[in-house]
C-alpha cells in the first residue's frame, strides 16, 4: 500500500528512536527534565517568541493558546475550514468559553479586508467583543497552502489596528517555512501564540509546543497543567523532537518536491488536480467532477493499492507526502490512481481484505 493519507502517519526513524533510547530524562512536571527544557528553548527561538511550552498534541496548543488570550465571552475570528474551527470538537467553546466567527476563504487566506469587516463594532454593548483572530499556516483544509508573508503581515496588521490578540496555528509552520523561504520566526514573531507540531512531517510520534511572550508563558504552563498535559519523564520524547529539527527541516522540501511530482504526474494522466494550488506537501483531487462519490473513490483507490484521505472541500480528496512516501512510491501512485479513477477498471474492493464489487 502506498499510504498517502496523512503526513501524521510517520514512523519514528531509526537515528530518532535511537535519539529517544540516549535521552536524559527527569520529571517534566517539575521542569527537572533537561530534553524537555532543551526542546522548548530551542523552539522558542526557532518560532520567535520568548517561551515555548512541550505538550503532547497541537490541539492542546491551539486550545491552550485561545485560553490565554481571551475570556470567556469574547469572539474568536477564524477561518472556516481552519483546524481549530472544524476538527477540534468545538473546543474554543468549550475551553475558553469564545464564540467563533468563521470567514469563509478558498484556500485558507483570509484578506484584511475579510477581518476588518468582521469586527464587532467596539461600542455595541450587545455583541461579543471580538478579541482573538487565529490564523493557519500552512492551511490544512485549504490544501497545504502558505501564507506570503507579506500577506500575513498585512492580516496581522488589520487584527492588530482593532485590538485583537493573534494566534498562529503554525503545526505544519516549518512546511511553509521550507516552502516560502521565510524563516518561520519571521511569521511566528507577529502572533501573540504560536503553536508547532512535530508529529507530522516532522516525523516525531507525538508532541506539540505552543510559543509566547515570557509574560504569559507562566499561565501557559499552569493551563497545560489543568488540562491533564504536564508530563513525567517527557525527555523520551522530546528527544525526537530535537532529533526532528535537526534532520528532518530541509528535507522537508524533498516532501514538497514530491507533491509536485504526484500532482505533476496526475495532471498528465487526466485527473482532476490543479498544479497551480500546490504548494507544499498536500495534493487536492477533486473527484467529484468525474462523478465519483468520495467514498467509493476512496474503495477504489484502496483497491489499486493507495490510499488517500477526504479534504474539508465536498467531493474532494487529499494525497499527503511525508517521510515515509519516496520519489518511487510517487511513481507507481500516479498510474495507480490513474487507474483507480478513470472508470476502467472493474469491479474495484471496498475494505483492505473484503473486496465487495459494486
Ligand atoms: C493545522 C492543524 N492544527 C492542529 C492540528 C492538531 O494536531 P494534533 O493531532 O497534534 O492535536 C492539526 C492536525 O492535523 C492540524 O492539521
């Protein structure tokens, strides 16, 4: 199987279990484990802010993050296929008690035109004073897509002439960084948070840190704590964490070229993907235009001996490249595909050992 549904499915390596095996461990909850403490310095810098804060998921950063910047009551500005709107339970609700104003976008980038129209007018004691906007880069939902920094600035610069607090959903923030040549310090020194995960294309098994200011790092720590995420002997993992931003940075552009490849590739054989909308490590096939339902796409794909996942667009599916996906596997995936979605092939499986024509 070539396995292309998710960049989260990576294997530690073996130089990175290896890195886990070594670590220097102590109890994180008593800040005694020096991997852990290592981790966090280093990627305070890297995503320039002052503090940073090992946790075990991205989720629990974003989350953290919403917290720390608002109370309840307040309103979230958010973009409508972003992460934190749609995959995490509802979570902004229910942990910081926000109401979420979602802005619609085609691939993830809000203008600033989108955020100054969407302010709560500051005077009207009837509505939510809009207090957070938080941003996505690279957009999962909208097709792995990078912000131009120059964009960005010009976002943040909006939220910022009406107040607002800014939180960077940066989990694949070192895929845009790889993609647009912008130092990810340079993005993550314009938000007020920033949250990293390293157990995508990082290749890490688990972990996540969120950034700030020396000023709320304290709280930030003290709500990791209150949402069950203070850790013991975290070093174990942690370790490949360090191990990850020293080998597995620049290569992510081999995972970048290898999007560009497939969706080269696709292009070529006929199939719905639009080159020009790729950009770093996700490829969009928009299978609903050759009259295919997602789900028996996904069968048929499946029997062609690839898998691929569902986007948050109706009707579209998404191939992820990552470390475990070669130049090979992208080779044989295009004729796979090709194959699976042309109609030709008959009859296609459902399920990995139950194959059910239909
Ligand atoms: C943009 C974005 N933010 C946050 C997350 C949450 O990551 P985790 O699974 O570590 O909680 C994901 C996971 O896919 C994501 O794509």
């Amino acid at each position: 199987m070539i396995d292309l549904r998710s960049d989260t499915l990576t294997q530690p390596t073996p130089g990175m279990r290896r890195a886990m095996a070594e670590a220097v461990v102590g109890d994180e909850q008593k800040r005694e484990d020096p991997t852990v403490i290592a981790l966090e310095e280093r990627a305070a810098e890297l995503l320039g802010q002052e503090e940073a804060v090992y946790l075990p998921t991205a989720t629990m950063g974003n989350q953290i993050a919403l917290r720390l910047l608002t109370e309840p009551g307040d309103e979230l500005l958010v973009e409508a296929r972003a992460h934190i709107y749609r995959y995490e339970l509802g979570g902004p609700a229910v942990h910081a008690g926000l109401a979420l104003k979602p802005l619609a976008t085609e691939d993830g980038r809000l203008t600033p035109e989108q955020v100054r129209a969407a302010v709560n007018p500051p005077r009207d004691l009837h509505m939510a004073p809009t207090r957070v906007l938080a941003l996505e880069n690279t957009h999962n939902g909208g097709g792995g897509r990078v912000w131009a920094l120059d964009r960005y600035r010009a976002v943040v610069a909006e939220a910022r002439g009406h107040g607002l607090a800014v939180h960077l959903d940066g989990a694949r923030l070192l895929n845009a960084s790889v993609a647009a040549g912008v130092r990810a310090a340079e993005y993550g020194r314009e938000a007020d948070t920033v949250t990293l995960c390293l157990s995508k294309g990082l290749g890490c098994p688990l972990g996540a840190l969120v950034a700030t200011s020396r000023e709320l790092a304290p709280k930030a720590r003290r709500l990791k704590h209150l949402f069950g995420g203070a850790m013991r002997q975290a070093g174990i993992v942690a370790a490949a964490g360090l191990y990850a931003l020293d080998h597995h940075v620049d290569r992510l552009a081999d995972d970048h070229a290898n999007a560009r490849r497939l969706v080269e590739g696709l292009a070529e054989a006929g199939m719905p993907v639009d080159p020009a909308q790729v950009e770093s490590n996700f490829v969009l096939l928009d299978v609903g235009s050759l009259g295919l339902d997602p789900d028996g796409a996904v069968a048929r794909l499946r029997a062609e001996g690839v898998l691929l996942s569902f986007a948050s667009k109706p009707g579209v599916l998404r191939a992820v490249t990552h470390l475990d996906v070669s130049e090979a596997d992208v080779d044989a995936a295009v004729p796979a595909i090709a194959r699976a979605l042309s109609g030709r092939e008959a009859p296609v499986a459902v399920g990995l050992d139950a194959p059910t024509p239909y």
